[in-house]
C-alpha cells in the first residue's frame, strides 16, 4: 500500500488466544501483556533508532513532561486570570458606569468578551496550528504559538482602548491555545501505551492548576497594584516558558519504520522507561546503526521532509467528521460540562463573591487555592487509578487491551461534578459560609482534571494515529460551547438565580458523564460500526501516519 494510499478497513480485533501481528486501523485494540508469562509489550514497538523518542532516557522524558506542564499552566495563566479584576477593568474602560447600574448590565458583559474571545480562539485557532504540526512537526508550532502569545501579553500592557485591545486577547488566544491542544499528541510521541494516563492527569491538572493560579496571583497583584500590572508580570511568566521550549524542547514527531514484532519487558522492570529500552545492533534488527543527535541538531526548528503526505486540507477537515464518533462527541461534552462550566464560573465569580460576601478581588483569588488541591487530588484518581483499572481488566481479558477500560474510573466524577455546582450555586443563592462554594470549586477542579483524563485518554487510545485531530475536535467543541455559554451565564443567573442556574448545569454534568456505562458496554461494537459510516472517509488516515497502535 503507498504512503498516500488511505486505510480503508478495519482490521481483525485481537481476541483471547491470538498472537500479535502487525495491524493497521486497530481501533485501540491491542494486545498489552503476553500470554506466556503476562509481560507488558511495548506499544508502540520502538525503533532501533537512538532518536525515536520513544527510546529515549526517563530523565528527558519526564523532563519534556514538566516543561509541557509549566506551558500548559501558562496557557491559561492570562487567558483567564485577569478575570478576577473584571469590575476594575471595566470601570477603567467605561469610567462613566463607575457609579451606575449600566456597569453590571453594560460595562462588565462588553469587558467580558475579552475573556470568551480568548477562550473561543484558544479552541478554534487549532484549526490551524494542529494540521501544521502533523505535516511539518510539533516543535516549530510551539514556538511560534507561544512567541504570538508573549508578544500580545506585552502589547496589552500599553493598549488603552477598548477596541485594540479586544483585538490583543483575540490574537493571545490564537496564540495560547496551540501548546493545550498538542501537549497530548507529544505526550503519545513520547511515551508507551500503558504509561500516558498518568502523564495526561499531569497535563489536565495543569491546565486547571493554570487557571487558578491565573486567579490567585491576578487577585494577588491587583490588592495593591493596578490590574495592568498582571500583564507585566504575565509577560515574563510566558517570556521564560518561551526560552524554555526554544532551548530545551526538541522535535518529538518521528516517522518509525513498520515493526514486525512486539517488544516485550516485564511491567516492573525500569527497562521500559529507561534509554536502555531498546534495539542497539545492526545483528538485531538488520538496520544501520544511527548517530544520535547533538544538542544543537535537536534545536532545529524544521524537519527537511514532511512528516505526512496528508494534504492540509484533509487534516483540517478531519475534526468535523471525527466530532460525529459517539465516543469523540462523549469526550466533548464531557470536557464542556466540566471545563465549560468552570469557564461559566470564573466568568461570574468576581461579582458573586463581592455580592454575597463583600469579597475585594484579592480575596476571591485566594479560593482558588482549593482549586489547585482540588486539581492536585485529581491527579492520581485521573491517572494512576484509570492505569490501574485498565490494566486489572487488561490482564481478565487475557492480555487484550480495549480503550474502554479505563472507562469505571469516571464514575467519581459523575459524583463529584454535579456536587460542585450545586454547592457553589446554592452557596452564593443564600449567602451561606464562604467555604461552601470554595469547596464548589476544588470539587469542580477535581473533576476537571480526573473526568477529562479518562475522557481524553479513552479516545486518543481509540483513534491513535489523528490524535490531533481528536484533541483539536474535542477542545474546539469545548471552546465553542464555553464561548456561547459565557453569553447565557449572567441573564441566566439574573432570570433563575445561582441555585436553580448551577442545579441545571449540575443536572447536565451528570447525565453527561454517566453515558460512560453505555459505551463501556457497546463502545467497541460502536467504534467499529461507526467506522464503516461513509463520511468516515473524511477520517481515514494515510498509512505514513501509523504508529503501531
């Protein structure tokens, strides 16, 4: 088959008893432990190449984790942050509603659309940063992304006017939401098959952790200093994130042969993380040793050749088809009724603390504090347990790994989720202790960074080889719906209340989630059956965007 040839098919799943073979279009069906002596296989099979990045050191690794999660904090960091000091903005703006009603029903929903704009381009501009990134690779689109974003962090600081400076947090977000949307693809690039839902907990719990940091140090700043000054601080923040990925970030796209086995090591066994994790002789795998790069060569923001034929159009069109997969529109409206819900909190809560509690903005910032340990918490139960929960029903499905598995997991924050918006709703509804709806929002967190977790990973599991299409169509469906839902949030509240406005989205949020239980059940049968639909051919990928999962 050539290397623009499209998979068509779907090929045979793998059931209990069957060997591994080199497949395409499997779906997420994989076999992850041997039957012999239920060893963990390696997914995807490593190269012989010291460059894959697969093969390269636990250190760097977990290195490359770290600085990604330090920019996926940032992304957020100003995207959201100065929505603490919104009332201030305003009266800034529009100084003449200072003392009239006009500034809640005027002056503060125009201040707002700085805040939703941001959202809605961090979504919407993966449009284009995803197909760049798959056809000339990640690196590049990460610098270029994060430049935009200093570059319009430092523009805000001196733009007065209102227009302009609508336009500089139209542009931020086009800016910031490109690291949010790749991170997963680079954490699949790096990591093996039954290490990335630990390393994705890492990365949802930093994207939530970097909105409530946004609002803590904002409200920090603006106790003592006018809220311009976030800007300035916000552009050294993102400046030093920026040298970071200049200087330490290297290309993490490869194109890897096709195997013709599995690499098998046991699961406790720290060869599997290590750089010793792999084939080193020409004896072995019959192919010529390659040097391994230089740090300088690894700076290189351009790969000579692209990394797909796929044409640009095709990769921007895929995400439209792929939102029509029940399991990729699941992921999506989970992430909007967590995600998108806490959109609609910050967009309010500057008012409804100062309502309720007399709160100055300083104060507001610091229950944000229970939503970084609400996101912290989140951590091991997103990660780790759905790990562990995949793994256990891995090895009773005779060693066959199917992306449902880590599915139960979820279960929590169909708990968790509508509990969080009630307690924040009915807790501004009747002014009850402040603690109320601060633990609102570390259970809102939590279930940010555990549900999105499972959801993502569950999905990019399923459909590998476009995990940025996938990413892209569930964060741009989050964004848009994030976006109108800002609009409906405050005549919501005006014409409900908190209690009954925050009850129907804690309704929402649960039916929601608890659809985990159907596609765990018929998810496989539906992944494969939704395959053969013949929009689908919208979705199919070229054989040069394998992967060997």
């Amino acid at each position: 088959m050539g290397a623009t040839e499209t998979v068509q098919t779907v090929t045979a799943p793998y059931e209990k008893g069957s060997e591994p073979a080199p497949r395409k279009a499997t779906l997420g069906n994989v076999r992850l432990r041997t039957q012999e002596n239920d060893q963990i296989i390696l997914i995807p099979t490593p190269s012989s190449d010291p460059n894959d990045p697969l093969n390269w050191s636990q250190w760097r690794k977990k290195y490359i984790a770290v600085v990604l999660c330090v920019a996926m904090a940032m992304c957020n960091f100003l995207a959201a942050g100065p929505s603490i000091a919104i009332v201030r903005t305003a009266i800034d703006f529009f100084p003449e509603t200072a003392q009239s009603e006009s500034l809640m029903t005027y002056a503060i929903p125009k201040v707002a659309y700085f805040f939703t704009s941001t959202s809605l381009l961090q979504g919407m501009g993966n449009l284009f940063w995803i197909p760049v990134a798959n056809k000339w690779g990640r690196r590049p689109v990460y610098i270029a992304s994060y430049a935009i974003y200093f570059a319009t962090a430092v523009w805000l600081i001196f733009d007065k006017s209102y227009t302009g400076f609508l336009v500089g947090r139209i542009i931020m977000g086009f800016g910031a939401g490109a690291a949010e949307t790749l991170a997963p693809v680079t954490i699949t690039d790096i990591f093996f098959l039954h290490e990335r839902g630990a390393i994705m907990s890492a990365y949802t719990c930093f994207l939530s952790v970097g909105v409530a940091f946004g609002m803590i140090i904002s409200g920090g700043i603006t106790a003592n200093r006018h809220w311009r000054t976030i800007y300035e601080v916000s552009s050294a923040l993102i400046g030093f994130v920026l040298m970071l990925l200049f200087f330490t970030l290297p290309e993490t796209a490869y194109q890897r042969a096709e195997q013709t086995g599995a690499k098998e090591i046991s699961s406790g066994s720290s060869e599997v993380l290590g750089s010793d994790a792999r084939h080193s002789s020409d004896t072995e795998t019959g192919q010529p040793t390659v040097a391994k790069q230089s740090y300088l060569q690894s700076l290189k923001l351009f790969s000579r050749q692209p990394l797909t034929n796929e044409s640009l159009l095709k990769m921007f069109v895929r995400p439209f088809a792929l939102i029509l997969l029940p399991s990729v529109l699941w992921a999506a409206l989970v992430q909007s009724v967590t995600i998108g819900f806490l959109v609609a909190v910050s967009s309010n809560v500057d008012p409804a603390f100062e309502q309720a509690y007399r709160f100055q903005p300083w104060q507001v910032g610091m229950c944000f504090f229970a939503a970084v340990i609400g996101s912290l918490l989140g951590l091991p139960a997103g990660g780790k347990l759905g790990d562990l929960c995949a793994d256990y029903l891995t090895k009773r499905n005779g060693g066959i790994r199917e992306p449902e598995m880590r599915l139960p997991t979820i279960m929590i924050s169909a708990i968790t989720a509508p509990l969080a918006l009630v307690l924040y709703g009915v807790g501004i509804q009747h002014h009850l202790h402040f603690m109320c709806p601060t633990i609102g929002l570390a259970l809102l967190n939590f279930s940010i960074t555990q549900a999105t977790t499972v959801c993502l990973v569950y999905v990019i599991d399923s459909y590998r080889p476009v995990a940025g299409e996938i990413t892209l169509a569930v964060m741009g469906f989050k964004s848009l719906f994030g976006f109108f839902l800002s609009f409906e949030t405050n005549p919501w509240i005006n014409k409900s209340g908190y209690q009954d406005a925050y009850g129907a989205m804690a309704g929402i949020s649960a039916a929601v989630i608890i659809m985990w239980i159907p596609l765990y059940f018929w998810g496989k049968a539906l992944r494969t059956k939704t395959w053969r639909w013949r929009i689908m051919s919208l979705v199919r990928w070229a054989d040069d965007r394998e992967v060997g999962e």
